[in-house]
C-alpha cells in the first residue's frame, strides 16, 4: 500500500474528516489559518513534524513524519499519543445532576457505580442523535463528560436551554466547561505500562470505562479508561500548563514505541473498531437504535422512557428499525461516504457512511445504513464506487478485535 495506495487512503481520511468537520461547523469552513484555534501542543506538534489541518475550527494534526498508515499499525502493536485537545470536557454538578442528564441522554446514569462511565447519546425530540459522549459518573453529585469538538457549540446550547428550564422548577444542577485543561489519549498494548512510570496508582486495578482523579506526572488529572481506537488505553484530561511536559514523559517512559499520532490514524484505526464518526456515521436524523447502540440504552430507560425521543425510541425496539447500521468488506477501489449500496438484484437498500483501506487487515472496510434484513453478516451486496458496482459482503463489527481492559 505504498505510493498511490497509500495517497489514496491518505486522501480517503482528509475527504472523511472533513465532511464530518463540514456537517457539524460548516459557518467554519472557510476559517483562515490565523482564524484557528490552537491546542497548548501546537508548536510541540510543529517540532515533531506535524502536518496541521483544520478541523473543527482548530488547527490539529493529521500525521507526522511516519505514514498513517504505519501510524495505524505501530498504534495496535505498540502505542499512540494523540492531542485530543480540541474536544469539550465538562463537569455537571449539584444533587439533581444526574436527573437532568437523564432528560438529555438514553444510558441509565443513577445505576453506574462512582468511577464508572459509559458511552451515551445526546437526542432530540424526533429520537436522532446530536452527540455521542462518553459520560462517567464521578460522584452522586458530580458528572463528567466529553462531546465532539464540531459539536461543542450546539451541545453547549442545548445542555443550557433544558438546565435553564430545569433549575427554574427548583432543580439544583450547575456546569463548568473545562477550557483550562487539556486531553490527551494514550492507546494501545504499552499505554499502560508507559503511564504506570508516572504514577503512583495501581493502574492494573482501574478497568475499562473507570475514572479517577490521580496524581500523574505531578498533575492532578482526570483518567478514564477508554478510547476511540478498540485498544486498551486511557484519556487523561490534564491542567493544560501540564500538557506538553506530561506528553514528553509519556513519550520518553515508552523508549520511543509510542508515537505521537494525528487524526488520520485515528479516523482509521476508530473505523477498524467498527465505532461512529458523528457527522458521517451518525447525525440528527439516525436514532441510537438504527446506528446499534441499542446496548447503550439502559433497561431501567427502555421501561421508563423520561429522555428526549423516547417514544420514537422505544418503539423502534419493539417494533424494529427500517434501516441499520452494518459493516461492509469491498472488492475493487475502497468505498467512500454516500456509495450506493445494492442488493444482488440491482436494488438500492442504502449508502455508504465511512469507509477506507483497512492498514491492519489490507483490505477495503466500510460501513453504512442498509434496509432491515440486508444488515445481516454474510449477506452480499454490491457497492458503487464512481459509476462501477463492486462485490461486497455485510461483516460483523468491530473489523479488528477490540482490546478493552477488562476483570477476567
């Protein structure tokens, strides 16, 4: 996949990213370089041969002096470094907080454990997603979550009209938006061997999905055990006048086998996983149910419903969803978003979301919506690409097998 295979998949991320990017900011499409904002890593990622794109009205990596395709696979086997600064973390606080996330979000937050978390959407009235997050539950009292850098603003307003109303009618809830620190994420097989040099806690006893509030590298930061790539790995939201030296110790601790990684290997390596890119694979229109999340809707909030669109909702999972969310492998040039899928007789049953030359399986992955009925695994379809249809089969997700660190 050298030479033209590798621009081509090169070419296949930037289209990717900045459709998302287009769908979700598109009033900053034609922001200029000086118009962009910057991560407290920015000239750290300039020294080390960053190519900075735009994305999400930030100046933010794409790759470095490797390929992102050997970015992909040193990620898997090794490890990856990546500023996710450009992301909004925020802290929702106050006896009724829990009750008030719960109008806004499917999962069933009062039932998770202090220092647990899960992923979540963020819906309308009509049931579609506006955001997914990851939430985690800190305390009884205090909730802390993360939403999509081109969703921050839409997000921002929504979560502040519905407390508005809410602490109107007595509730006791306020937020603070984290902008003074900073978030990196660490992925892979050494993530935790490389962390565990620069802290004092048992990182063998913290879990997928658990949170803590620890020392590392003399900082106090917030550490939850998760990721956007389907390896073990952490998310560290650090004071922001800690960020670069907490990157360089994490670099140094790895001898050098973890690398820092931009947006391209990330968009990869997250579509290896079989897990969405808001504004491709999952938008204002796709409920949680069509793009199979069903699993994040908690029992206790499929029987008492209580969330924005929960009629909807609820009534697709009784009833079942018209179309689905499945995953795709493709002969032929790799399908792009919006590529018609047929069926064997010639019939379009949906479109393409995602899709790219998977560096870790070299082959063509993608994934999309499909009529219920053609999303099951094995059902061979026919996918267009520039005008010509190409054998392609539904394949379970996630691609490449997950890692999460979990109690055995």
């Amino acid at each position: 996949m050298r030479g033209g295979g590798l621009w081509q998949l090169g070419q296949s991320i930037s289209r990717r990213l900045a459709q998302a990017d287009k769908k979700a900011v598109a009033r900053r499409c034609f922001a200029s370089e000086a118009d962009l904002k910057k991560t407290v890593l920015y000239d750290f990622h300039v020294a080390h041969g960053a190519k900075m794109v735009p994305f999400a009205g930030w100046s933010m990596p794409i790759q470095y002096k490797d390929s992102i395709m050997d970015s992909t696979v040193n990620c898997r086997e090794n490890g990856s470094l990546f500023d996710v600064s450009h992301m909004c973390g925020l802290s929702l606080k106050g006896k009724d907080c829990i009750p008030f996330l719960e109008k806004l979000v499917i999962a069933d937050v009062a039932t998770l454990a202090p220092g647990t978390g899960t992923l979540s959407v963020f819906t309308n009235e009509k049931g579609g997603a506006i955001d997914d997050s990851v939430i985690t539950k800190v305390k009884d009292d205090h909730i802390y979550l993360v939403v999509n850098a081109g969703c921050r603003d839409k997000d921002l307003a929504h979560i502040e009209e519905h407390m508005k109303a809410f602490k109107a009618k007595g509730g006791d809830v306020s937020w603070h938006i984290h902008d003074e620190r900073s978030l990196l994420a660490l992925q892979g097989p050494l993530a935790a061997p490389a962390l565990q040099h620069l802290t004092k806690e048992d990182l063998s006893k913290i879990y997928f999905s658990d949170f803590r509030i620890i020392d590392i590298n003399g900082a106090s930061c917030f550490l939850t055990r998760t990721g956007y790539t389907g390896e073990d790995g952490f998310e560290i939201s650090v004071p922001s006048e800690h960020a670069v030296d907490l990157a360089k110790a994490i670099l140094e601790k790895s001898e050098g086998k973890v690398r820092l990684t931009g947006l391209g290997a990330r968009d990869s390596l997250r579509l290896e996983a079989g897990l969405c890119l808001y504004g491709n694979d999952m938008e204002q229109h796709i409920t949680p149910v069509e793009a199979g999340l069903t699993w994040a809707i908690g029992k206790r909030r499929r029987a008492e419903g209580g969330f924005l669109g929960a009629e909807k909702i609820l009534k697709q999972l009784e009833e079942g969803p018209k179309i689905r969310r499945a995953g795709f492998i493709s002969s032929g040039p790799p399908a792009r978003s919006h590529s018609e899928i047929q069926n064997d007789k010639g019939a379009n049953i949906g479109e393409v979301t995602s899709g790219g030359f998977s560096p870790c399986l070299k082959k063509n992955i993608a994934m999309g919506y499909v009529k219920s009925g053609s999303h099951k695994a094995g059902t061979k379809v026919k996918i267009l690409v520039r005008g010509k249809a190409y054998d392609g089969v539904v394949t379970k997700m996630p691609f490449v097998p997950t890692k999460y660190y979990k109690p055995s």
